[in-house]
C-alpha cells in the first residue's frame, strides 16, 4: 500500500498546482491541551510528512510544505490561525485539531468556505453530527464510541472482577464540558442504561476550574465502584490529587484520552500510583500485533517508533501515547490513499477533488497502522465525513506500561487486572 504514496507513476498531470502540496497542520503546541496529546500528535503527522518527502513526496513527485500554526489552547485563537493557513498561507488542505471545542466551531467556517479539512484528532459527535458537512473528514473514532466502549468493558467484566451483575454495578460519570467531555459522558449514561447499571452521579466541571473539591465530596457520598471521567490534562491532576485527598476510592478508574492517555505526563505526577489506571483512544499502532495488519503496514510502525526517539528518547515503546499514532496513522491516510487519488483520478488536490477522493476511500481492516479500516460515511448521513470502521480502544496500565484490553479484537491482554491495585492511592479497600 505504501508504494502508491510514495513510488507509482503515470499520475495525471496537475502542472497548474505545482509540485507542491501544501498542508496547514493546526495544533495546540502551547496551552493546557498541548502536554494533553496535541503536541504529540503533531509529532505524529510532522514524522509522517518528513518521511513520505524523504521517499519523493506523494506519488514519488508532489513534496508536501507543512505550514504550522499553534492554537494556543484557545478556541479564538485556533479559529483565527485556521484562517491565516487557507486565506494568507493559502493552503490546499488544513489538517490536525486535538480539541472538539476547537473543531466544532472550526469545521462548520471551514466547510463553508468549500476548503478541505481533514481532522486527525478531535472525536465530539458534535463536530460532524447533523451538520452534513462536505469538505470535513475524520478519519479518528468518534467520541460515542469512546462512551459506549468503555461502559461495554465493564460490563464485560463485571461477574468475573467486581462479582456483580452489570446490573448492581453502581457507575458514576464526570466530565469537562465541553463538546468533547459532554458528548462522551452522553454515550456512557446511555451504554449504563442500556446495560442497566445504577449511575450513581453524572456531573460537568470546567476545565478552568482552581478547585474541584466539591465535585471529590459528591463522589463519596454516591460511593461508586466505577469511576468514568473525560477531561484534558491539567484538569485531571487536579482531580486526581484532590481525590487522593479527600479519601475518595472507588474500584475501576476508567478516563477517555486526552491527559489520560499521556502516561508519561501521569508518572511524572503520580508515579507508580498510576498502575491500573484505563484510558479510551484509538488504538496505539505499537501495541498491535503485527500479524493482524496488511504486509508492510506494521513496517511503518518501526518507522514512527524509530522517528520518535527523536523527540522522547527515553520513552519505552509501551508508554508513548496513542496521539503518536493518532497524527501518524490519520496523515498516512491522508497522503497515501486520498491524496494520489484526488490526482490521478479526480485532476489535482482541490476541495472537491479532495473530497471525491476521500469517499471513495475503502481500506480493510488491518490496513492501516491502528489496526482499523476506513470508510467514510457519505453526504445525507447524520455522520457524513465520519470513517465508520474506526475503533476506540480500551488501555490499562498494567506493569507501568499501556496494554489493550478491549474489545478483543485488538487486546493485547486476554484477563487484564481491571480493578485497580490494592496498592494504589484511589483503590477501594
């Protein structure tokens, strides 16, 4: 798959365009979202461009020229930089955007500017849903499936863990509020009902917020054995010292990406302590076994995990975060399957030719480096630009390093702990 990208010929001319592509990547670089994955995620896609133009570029002729832009952690701010990259940079694709709350407002101005946005990182159902936009594109999980896959888990292992039917399982849900942490928390009150769990507390908190105490006391007095909490990264430290405060203990902790899924960040704060800890993410390409993927897709993941050394050299493979594979993988797609097509088949690399390119993208399952396939779902759908073969994976730490856990397909790790350690700060004794 890879020789398409970077070494077939007989393309159709598209002269007018140049020999250059150039790519807006939109990124938090600074900011509270920066240490919660973006800026590993821009590692991902920069890793990724510098090695298809290493290679001879797209088709072995079109060099990508990757514009960077830093949101800042701002949503004013990342709007304001999208526009710079289309209207003064003039790009031909904007990529990247880590935070829904970005991407929501970012996606609609976007798409009515007929410019091509492919998002690599940010999962609200809010960012697509009912919007019937033409020009955006996800090819990452969205964030239903982050909520359902988590709560599905539980339930799983409820009988055998927790010696409970799912049905005395008592679930609380706290959430930032953003698009991002709503949208999640909604899938996880609907998956509990569906399973008929007891949700003991559902409760929203800002991310800007100095003192989440108040939220810690709620959380004792509802006493839940499962604790599903979606939030960036600052935000979780917080909790979690708080938590280890005031007392609170519960038996599966269970976040959804972003800072969660930062392992590295979390030792520096916790240490140790973090052993049992889940996350929610798009699987980690370096954590799939190489026989469940195509020839030669596997091979790309020894190159990201090479590059990588670059940036983190002290990192085990089993720590870095799935936002590397998330800004790998989603630019991969990106250069390898949409892009020659737009040119060969649909005349260059405009929106529309873009876009025609991009639904008529069908990889299989194990054809990409995260294990997942990708078909987009068409315009008049209530997901329209949604990839509907992509999966939300979820990781336990387990021995200090991330395993996946479920859904089977993709574990790494056939009877994981689940509970946390009677060793850890937060475990119910």
């Amino acid at each position: 798959m890879l020789a398409v990208a970077v070494g077939a010929s007989g393309t159709r001319p598209a002269a007018a365009q140049g020999q250059t592509i150039k790519i807006g990547v939109l990124f938090d670089h600074t900011g509270a979202f920066a240490a919660g994955g973006s800026l590993n995620c821009w590692r991902g896609a920069k890793m990724l461009i510098d090695y298809v133009n290493e290679k001879g570029g797209v088709l072995g002729k079109y060099k990508i020229v990757q514009v960077d832009a830093d949101g800042q952690s701002k949503a004013e701010v990342a709007i304001n930089e999208a526009e710079r990259l289309l209207n003064a940079e003039k790009v031909d694709i904007l990529a990247g955007i880590y935070s829904s709350a970005h991407a929501v407002p970012l996606a609609e101005k976007v798409d009515k500017q007929k410019k091509f946005l492919w998002i690599t990182t940010a999962i609200a159902d809010a960012v697509l849903k009912d919007r019937n936009l033409q020009y955006t594109f996800r090819p990452q999980p969205n964030g239903s499936l982050f909520g359902e896959n988590s709560v599905q888990y539980v339930a799983h292992y409820s009988q055998e863990k927790l010696k409970k039917a799912p049905r005395d399982v008592r679930v609380a849900i706290i959430h930032e509020d953003g698009p991002y942490g709503t949208g999640v928390a909604a899938a996880n009150e609907a998956e509990a009902k569906k399973q008929g769990m007891q949700i003991v507390l559902k409760e929203g908190f800002s991310i800007q917020s100095p003192d989440l105490s108040s939220l810690v006391t709620k959380l004792r007095a509802a006493r839940p054995d499962v604790l599903l909490h979606t939030g960036y990264a600052p935000d979780i430290s917080l909790f979690l010292r708080q938590a280890r405060e005031q007392g609170l203990r519960v038996k599966i902790y269970i976040g959804h990406g972003a800072g969660h899924s930062q392992l590295d960040k979390l030792k520096e704060a916790f240490g140790p302590d973090v052993e049992g800890f889940h996350t929610v993410d798009p699987p980690a390409a370096q954590l799939i076994d190489p026989k469940k993927l195509r020839p030669g897709v596997a091979d790309l993941t020894q190159e990201m995990l090479k590059r990588y050394k670059a940036f983190e050299p002290n990192i085990p493979a089993a720590q870095i975060a799935p936002h590397v594979s998330m800004g790998f993988n989603n630019m991969w797609i990106l250069l390898n399957d949409v892009l020659p097509r737009a040119i060969q088949k649909h005349g260059g690399f405009s929106a529309d030719a873009l876009a025609a390119a991009a639904r008529e993208t069908d990889i299989p399952e194990g054809g990409t480096l995260q294990g997942y396939g990708v078909k987009f779902q068409p315009p008049g759908h209530p997901m329209a630009g949604q990839n509907l073969r992509a999966i939300a994976a979820v990781f336990q730490v387990v021995e200090g390093g991330l395993k996946h856990v479920y859904p089977p397909v993709v574990a790494s790790l056939g009877n994981p702990p689940v509970l946390l350690p009677p060793s850890s700060p937060w475990a119910a004794r």
